[in-house]
C-alpha cells in the first residue's frame, strides 16, 4: 500500500484524547479507516458498508455510542 494522507474528523476532541477515526482515499477511490491510536490496523469497507456505517451513524440512537 502506498503512502496515504489521513484525515480526522473536524468533531475531532482538540483535549487531548487523540481517540478517533480518520479516513483516507487512494487513487482509485477506495476508503480506507483506522483508529488514530492503533494506526496500523486499517480496513477498506465496500461501498455499500460505509453507507451503512454513515447511515447509522447518523441516526438518533448511534448517540448512545458517542
């Protein structure tokens, strides 16, 4: 895998908890997400997982998990 440019979320905590998710593309367009504190492990869900992922991450009751 060639060299990724990563992002974390603008929501980010800027307290000093680095916990978060970030995302990267590369050029064919596939996502990729890791947790910022186990920056090694790395998946590349499918299109139709991260709209699932988006969609319930949006949703009232993904609250409880925030």
């Amino acid at each position: 895998m060639s060299q990724l440019s990563w992002q974390k979320s603008s929501f980010s905590s800027s307290d000093g908890n680095t916990t978060c998710i970030e995302v990267s593309a590369d050029g064919s367009g596939v996502l990729r997400l890791r947790e910022s504190d186990n920056p090694h492990t790395v998946i590349a869900p499918s299109k139709p997982a991260m709209r699932a992922l988006l969609s319930w991450a949006k949703e009232p009751a993904a609250t409880a998990w925030r």
